[in-house]
C-alpha cells in the first residue's frame, strides 16, 4: 500500500491521541470519502448521506 508523507498543516492529534485531518489535506486529496470528517470542505452530511451543494463563507486554502 502507498503511504503519502503528511505535511505538518494537513492534520492535528486529538486531545485523545487521534489524528484529524485538516480542510488543507481534503482539498488536496481532491474528493470527499464520505466518512464525515470533522473538516470537511465538501458539505457531507453524514446523517442524510448527502453532499451540501450550497456555496459556503468558508474561504480557500
């Protein structure tokens, strides 16, 4: 399996040890996986299963 280097700006650890990816990695990644990332730039809405398709304020990385 291929493991990509992360950049020190594409995640964080959780006050619980985890590892929580940025908006900067998933607009890098270039697509939503659909899990319901915390940082999730593309509008997924875990509980309806759907993708937000409103513009949002948030601004670009």
């Amino acid at each position: 399996m291929f493991k990509k280097e992360l950049d020190p700006e594409d995640f964080y650890y959780s006050p619980e040890g985890y590892i929580v990816f940025t908006e900067k990695h998933h607009l890098k990644r270039g697509y939503c996986c659909k899990s319901g990332c915390k940082h999730c730039p593309y509008g997924y809405n875990k509980k309806t299963g759907t993708i937000d398709t409103k513009p949002n304020n948030k601004s670009s990385v």
